[in-house]
C-alpha cells in the first residue's frame, strides 16, 4: 500500500483588512499571507476499501467526520471519481483555533497526499478549486510562500516572499471565534459603510525590495486591536516580544496568536524564554 508524508504549514497575516461587505453577505478582505516553517506533518496510508480515517496526536483535534483533512480527502475522491480510502494520520504542532490556518493546513496537505497516491490526477489549479470549496485560506495553504488574496480571501494574486528573518510565534489561550470576530468589527465600523481600507502599497514596495525592516513597519491587522482587548494573555504575548527586541508583534488572523519579526535568531531565542514564562509554548520558525 502506497503513503503519502505531507508537511501542512501555518501562515501569518502581514496585512490583513476589510474591504467592505458583499452581495452575499461575505466580509470581503485585503489580506496578505506569508506561510511559515511550523507546520504539521499529514501521513496517507492507502486503502482499497474506500474507507476514511483520520486520527492526530492531539485530544482536542476532532478525528470524525468534521475534520478538515477527512473533508477534504472525501471531496477529492468526489471531484475526481477515484474510490481510494485512506487512513490520515495528523501530527500537530500549529496550535489550534488560533488564526495561523492550522485546519486549512493539514487539508491542503491531504490534497496534496491524495493526489500523490493516485498518481498526481490533479493540477495545482485543480487542487485549489477544491480546496477554495473547503475554506477560503486552503488553496494560499497548497501554494504557500506569500499571497495577496481579496474578495473572500479565496482569490489569490502573486506577492512577493519574505526575505529571511526570524519569527517567534505564540498563542494567547482561547481563539475568539471568527464570526464574534467579524460581528465585533461591524459594530466597531458600522459594517463597513463609510470605512477606508489601510494601504497596502508601502508593504508591497517593501516586500519587492526585500526591506525587512519596512516589511514589518508596515503590518496591519484590523482584528488586532478587538481581539487583544478581550485576549489578555495575547496582548501580554505582544509586549514581550517587543521587550524582547521584535521589530514587530502583530496578531495573526483573527488571533489570538501574535508573531514577531526578528532580525536576528539570538534576540528571537532570548524574546522566546520571556514568552515561555508568561506559561505559553512559544514556536520559532522561518518564512518558507
Ligand atoms: P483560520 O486561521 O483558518 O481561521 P484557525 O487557525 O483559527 O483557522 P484551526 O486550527 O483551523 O483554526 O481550527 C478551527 C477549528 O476547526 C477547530 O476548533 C477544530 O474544531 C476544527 N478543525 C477541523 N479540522 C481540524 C484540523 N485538522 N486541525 C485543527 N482544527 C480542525
């Protein structure tokens, strides 16, 4: 039997924004993605009789039906009308409901294991159709290395890469769920009637030059100053990665984790130990 070993990799927001409203009802967003060396590491094991499992190393992860990866394996499997099975296995190491796109990951991931098994049927374009049906961040998640994306966050334009750096990131205990997350910012801008979108062009103009420094000057997260109201310990993450000498902190996605962006990996190591005594996992990584 054939298998599949897949690495699902987090992403962070550099810029991420509301656009306005849309037809049907979607908030539609600017949102630029950078994806990131954590990640979890999906494993396929081929089975002929159709069946689907998934289990992960992690209690709180759901091993049913309502997986990502068992969604997005079974939708494969329609799109394409091969009827492999597999038995998914999930390590997870990106921390869960915390805007890094963790789900998103590991169901890119077991696109990409499916298509592997059954002999690549499949293009990149092909496998983001089917992801975009899943979740909006799935299809940047197969691509991965940074995006622009706007309407639902599904339509995805080039952007350049970060340049290397180092990146610290930690999550701020339980996530605010992403529709609390969008009703908090309709109250906070009265759903978007008259609200003008940050600007995007110094961050592009940056990550061309590869301005590491200007590239983190300019991030921008509308989600970050609601959440870290309501998310203490997320704010407190915040500070001490700029104590600990980021050049930025910044929460990602509609949080709670918070990235910082460090020059050097030895003022990351340090920034990470006044991180872990606050009692939270801190996870060091690279752009990717
Ligand atoms: P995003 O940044 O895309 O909003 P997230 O990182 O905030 O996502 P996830 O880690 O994807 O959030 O988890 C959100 C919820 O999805 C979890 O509470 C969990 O119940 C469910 N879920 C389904 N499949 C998975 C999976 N493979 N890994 C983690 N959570 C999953």
């Amino acid at each position: 039997m054939k298998t599949a070993i897949i690495k699902g990799y987090a992403k962070i927001n550099l810029h991420l924004d509301v656009t306005g409203i849309m037809e049907n009802g979607f908030h539609a967003v600017n949102n630029i993605m950078q994806s990131v060396s954590l990640c979890d590491t999906v494993t396929l094991k081929e089975r002929l009789d159709g069946v689907i499992t998934v289990d992960c190393n992690i209690d709180k992860v759901p091993k049913n039906e309502s997986n990502l990866a068992y969604r997005a394996a079974r939708l494969f499997c329609e799109r394409t009308g091969v009827c492999i099975g597999a038995d998914i296995y999930i390590e997870k190491h990106i921390p869960m409901a915390a805007g890094l796109a963790g789900g998103s990951a590991d169901a890119a991931a077991t696109l990409k294991g499916m298509n592997e098994l059954c002999a690549y049927p499949l293009s990149e374009d092909e496998l983001c159709a089917i992801g975009g049906e899943l979740g909006s961040d799935i299809p940047f998640c197969i691509v991965g290395g940074a995006a622009f994306a706007d309407e639902k966050g599904d339509v995805l334009h080039p952007f350049p890469k970060m340049p290397d750096c180092t990146i610290v990131i930690a999550c701020g205990g339980e996530g605010v769920s992403t529709p609390l997350a969008y009703r908090m910012l309709d109250d906070k801008y009265d759903r978007f009637c008259s609200y003008t979108p940050a600007d995007t062009l110094a961050l592009r103009k940056a990550a061309e030059c590869g301005d590491i420094a200007n590239i983190a000057k300019n991030t921008f997260n509308i989600f970050e100053q609601p959440v870290l109201s309501v998310r203490p310990v997320a704010a407190a993450i915040k500070q001490a990665m700029i104590n600990g000498g980021a050049i930025r902190a910044m929460m990602s996605g509609s949080g709670p984790s918070v990235f910082g962006i460090f020059i050097d990996e030895h003022t990351a190591v340090e920034a990470a130990r006044l991180i872990s005594a606050l009692g939270v996992t801190p996870h060091i990584c690279k752009p990717n």
